[in-house]
C-alpha cells in the first residue's frame, strides 16, 4: 500500500471512531440532541397524560 492510500484509510477511520465518541458522549450526556427521549421529555409527556395531575411550577404557581 502506498503511504498516501495509507494515510487516508487510516485518517478515515480516526474520523469514524471519532464521530462515533463524540455521538456517543452526546447521548449519554443530551439525548434530546440526538434523537433519544430524555428525562425531561419523558416527564413532560407524563404530564400531559390524561387524567394527570397538574403540577403549578415557576411562574404558574404565583397567579392564582
């Protein structure tokens, strides 16, 4: 193998295993960035289950 052919194979995969961390990093830390329904959507749609309760929270809370 020539070292240009060399070079760029190795260089492609170095990009892919890169890639790869860099998704994977994404969706432990935000999953919502990457397509995986996280904590705080899974909340929200509980919360707008039917028969939920409502929780008042931040600024709902103060108007009644």
């Amino acid at each position: 193998m020539s070292d240009t052919v060399f070079t760029v194979f190795t260089g492609g995969i170095a990009v892919f295993f890169a890639a790869s961390l860099v998704y994977v990093i994404l969706l432990v830390f935000l999953p919502e960035w990457v397509g995986v329904t996280g904590k705080v959507a899974l909340d929200a749609e509980k919360a707008h289950a039917k028969g939920s309760e409502v929780k008042e929270t931040g600024f709902g809370k103060h108007l009644n």
